[in-house]
C-alpha cells in the first residue's frame, strides 16, 4: 500500500502553484497555436496523467 502524501505549504504556493499556471499557459498555448477544441488537451493530458499512474497487476484467477 502506498504512504499518503502531502505537499507542505510552502511547496503548495511555491513549487505546485508554479507548476499548475505552467501547465495551463502551455495548454492555453497548444489550444491557440493548433486551434485544437479542449476535448483534445483533456485527452493529451490523460496520457500525460497515465504515465504517472500507479501501475496495478490484475490477479489472474
């Protein structure tokens, strides 16, 4: 089982909040430069989330 995690505050306004208003200026960006509709981002985003997703073994009955 995985331990629980938080970020402290100060990463929650420093390093997150930094990464939060990246990732929507460049997805922002993306949308304005190829006119892709937001169902497109959200897509690519998953793919992005999926990498980072805990991989789990299905048991094999």
């Amino acid at each position: 089982m995985n331990k629980p995690y938080s970020f402290s505050n100060h990463q929650m306004n420093g390093i997150v909040e930094n990464t939060y208003v990246n990732i929507i200026k460049e997805c922002e960006n993306l949308k304005k430069n190829t006119n892709c509709p937001n169902e497109q981002v959200v897509a690519l985003l998953s793919v992005i989330a999926s990498n980072f997703a805990t991989k789990t073994e299905k048991n094999k009955n």
